[in-house]
C-alpha cells in the first residue's frame, strides 16, 4: 500500500544515465572529441598538428591558457615551471615511509595530495595569484615526484632537478641518471615522450578529469583536486590500460604466442577477459592518438635499433579483432594505450611506471579544467542524483530483537 510517487525525488524531472553516457555534466572550450570520425582537437587545433609540430609544454600553455604561446611567453613559462622543480626536503621522507614494492600510482597520488599540506600559501582557488602559483607548482614537481617513485621502487638514490634541461630532458635524467655514473640523453627518446606526452594532455570529460573537476567544484584547492584525478586514472579501465596491455601482452607471450585462442577467452567472456587497449566510451573508429602512437611505436623500436616480440603479437591481436565481427559490430578499435607500453618498455620504463607516464601528460589538461571550472561564474558544486531503491521505510528494532 505505499505509494511509490513518495519516493520519487519532489525537485523535478530526474534521468538516469548509466555511466554517464549521455549526460553532459559541462560546457568547455578546451577540447573537442568526434568519436564517430576519429577526431580530437585542443582549443581547435588537430592533435596530429600538435604532436608533429608543437611541444609537450606549448601544448600545457594552449589548454590552460586558450592560446599558443608567443615566444617570450613561452620562455617565461619554461623559466616559471623551471623554478619550482624542487620538492621540499621534507617531502622526500613521504617516500621513507612507503613500502619499497609500492605501486608508483600510489605514491604519486599520496605526494601530490601531500603538496597541499607543504604550499599553504597557494590554496585558495579564487585568489588568481595563488591559483597561477600551484599550476606552476603541479607542472614543475610532477616530474620530480614521478621520478623519485621510480628511484625508491629501484633503491637509488634521487637525482635532483637540473634547470638547464627542458622539461622532458629533466624527468628522464632524474629517471634514469645514477650518480657517479655517465648518463646520456637520448634524441629519439626525448622527442618520443614529449609527443606521447601532447598525445595524453587532455581528452575533455574522461573519468579522472571529471574526478578532477567534481573535486574542486567544492572548492577543494589544486592538488587535492589533482591528487584525486591521479586515483582515477591508476584504475585498469582508464590509465591503467596501458600496464594492463603490457601484461596481457606478456601473458600471451608466455602462454606460447597464440593470439586466435586469447581472442576466443575475450570473446566467451571467460574470466571476465577483456582485450585490454580497445574500446572506449567516445570513439567509434579509430582512436586518432592510437593511429599515431602506432607509427611512433614502429619508429621508436627501429631508431633504438630494438625489436619486440610483443608488438608482432600486438601487431596480430589488432589484425585479428578488426576482422572479427565480435568487436567490429560493437565499434571496438584500439585506443591510446594499446601500443603505448610498447615505447615506455624500449625506453627502458618498468610496466608499473606506464601509468605515471599518462598521469604526466594528462596534467596540463586536469589543470585547464579545474581552472576554467572556478573561472566560470555559472559553476555550481557538482552532486549527481540518484534514483533510491531500497526499503521505502521500516521502524527501529531493539538490538535484542533482531
Ligand atoms: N574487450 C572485449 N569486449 C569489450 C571491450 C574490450 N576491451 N570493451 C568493450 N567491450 C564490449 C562490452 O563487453 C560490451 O559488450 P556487450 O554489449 O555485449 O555487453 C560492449 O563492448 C560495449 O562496451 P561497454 O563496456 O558498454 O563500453 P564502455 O563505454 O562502458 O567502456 C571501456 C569503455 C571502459 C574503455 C571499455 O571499452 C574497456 O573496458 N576497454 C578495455 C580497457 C581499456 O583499454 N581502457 C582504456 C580506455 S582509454 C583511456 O582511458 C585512455
């Protein structure tokens, strides 16, 4: 006898919409996604464009800023970021106290979330001044902070920064240099990862940068809001896809290389088997950064003179699932990190590491969303709705009643 229209929410019209599928939860000028032709443009200019021309920090100050930079805004925000790339002594101990065998995800999320407690002084989102200060700050530690999870999962020491060196140049030095040892930069790798970086830099409401945005829409400060986007990515649907292909690659290699009898385990659903690396919520073609991320991968193994067993079996799973009607009538091609890992593996990365990588590039993007989210005079704290489906109502029993 109870009547259900009680339990409907009494503020107006309420939609249900699994997983966001198609509910816009922003407007944003940043980034435009045409996932039935394979597009992506930031601040409307073609990713090909960027990644074949621009670098990874012209693409940070394009989606933060609107625009490109000139080249003296260029220098001065090269010089800014270049300034704030050392972390507190205090904040190595953070590292001290982690486990040697923690994930590098988990310590990025932690140190950055950590960052709030040491730049009080770059708190409050609508004081510009201090707004600019931890933008500069996020970009210029990130490399730092990714660069020490590495060395503590390794036991070397940390290298510190070296402002002569661009930002790229920077983080893999304090990567892979070990003291006392030669270290040399190389070209091919260089120029690799600035690209895969710009590839990464935003892809408008994924899950972490909604994260991201939902956060500080609360009016949470930077690295809070940042350090709970980076929670978001490290899941295996999202950023953490690149090390989950590496593995699944890894596996079929060892399992003897048979790529017709995984296809079949994802296709039967057995174990609940995805092919890890395709499909995605927007794209329904070709993932344009997948179709470049591919040709880099080719590129980057010839100049580094290596070869890969792994990309002939990536190579074939893809060949495989484009003709197999399984996933061609479900739309699913591969996206940007199923032949990612391949590079950061010839680059010398460990898999735990991948996602760190993606989390480095995607910053620029986290950061243009925050800001153009407290920029917005319109914006209201983001609080989903819900429609209830529990008990309508029950009276108190007596713990010895029950
Ligand atoms: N392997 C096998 N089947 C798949 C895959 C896959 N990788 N992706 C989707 N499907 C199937 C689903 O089972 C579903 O089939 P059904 O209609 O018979 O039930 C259908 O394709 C539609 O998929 P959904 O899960 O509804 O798609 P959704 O948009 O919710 O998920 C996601 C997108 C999470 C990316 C999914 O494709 C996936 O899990 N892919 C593997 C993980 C991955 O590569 N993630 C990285 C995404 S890109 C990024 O974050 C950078």
């Amino acid at each position: 006898g109870f009547d259900i229209s009680k339990l409907l929410p009494q503020t107006g019209l309420v939609t249900l919409d699994n997983g966001f599928g198609n509910t816009a939860a922003y407007k944003s000028a940043i980034t435009f996604v045409d996932g039935d032709n394979g597009i992506l443009r930031y601040r409307g200019y073609p990713i090909e464009q960027l990644a074949e021309r621009g670098s990874f920090i012209e693409t940070a100050y394009l989606l933060i800023n609107g625009e490109l930079p000139t080249t003296d805004q260029l220098a001065e925000f090269s010089n800014e970021i270049t300034q704030h790339t050392l972390l507190h002594e205090d904040v190595k101990r953070f590292y001290q106290g982690f486990p040697r065998d923690a994930h590098p995800m988990a310590m990025l999320s932690s140190v950055v979330g950590a960052l709030s407690t040491f730049y009080q002084d770059s708190h409050n989102p609508f004081d510009a001044g201090q707004r600019h200060l931890s933008t500069v700050r996020l970009l210029a530690k990130l490399p730092t902070i990714a660069a020490y999870a590495y060395k503590k999962s390794v036991g070397q020491p940390f290298v510190y920064p070296r402002n002569d060196l661009s930002y790229v140049e920077n983080f893999l030095r304090m990567t892979f240099a070990v003291p006392a040892q030669e270290f040399e930069l190389n070209p091919v790798v260089v120029n690799a990862l600035d690209k895969l970086l710009i590839l990464h830099a935003d892809h408008e409401q994924n899950c972490s940068t909604s994260t991201v945005r939902l956060v500080g829409s609360s009016h949470a400060n930077q690295f809070a809001s940042i350090s709970a986007g980076i929670s978001a990515l490290w899941g295996p649907l999202h950023g953490g896809a690149n090390q989950a292909v590496l593995e699944m690659l890894e596996q079929i290699q060892q399992d003897g290389g048979d790529v017709d009898a995984f296809i079949r385990k994802v296709k039967n659903r057995e174990d609940g088997v995805k092919l890890m690396g395709f499909g995605h919520r927007v794209y329904k073609a070709f993932d344009p950064r997948a179709a470049l991320v591919k040709g880099l991968a080719h590129d980057v193994l010839a100049q580094l003179g290596k070869s890969d067993e792994l990309l002939e079996i990536a190579l074939k799973l893809e060949e495989h699932a484009l003709s197999d009607d399984f996933f061609v009538s479900r739309k699913l091609y591969p996206n940007v990190d199923f032949y990612t890992g391949l590079i950061y593996r010839a680059m010398g990365f460990p898999t735990s590491m991948f996602t760190v990588l993606f989390a480095l590039g995607r910053l620029p993007g986290w950061i243009a969303h925050w800001h153009e989210m407290i920029n917005d005079p319109g914006s209201r704290i983001g609080r989903p709705r819900q429609i209830y489906t529990g008990t309508a109502i029950r009276d108190y029993v007596e713990l010895d009643k029950r």
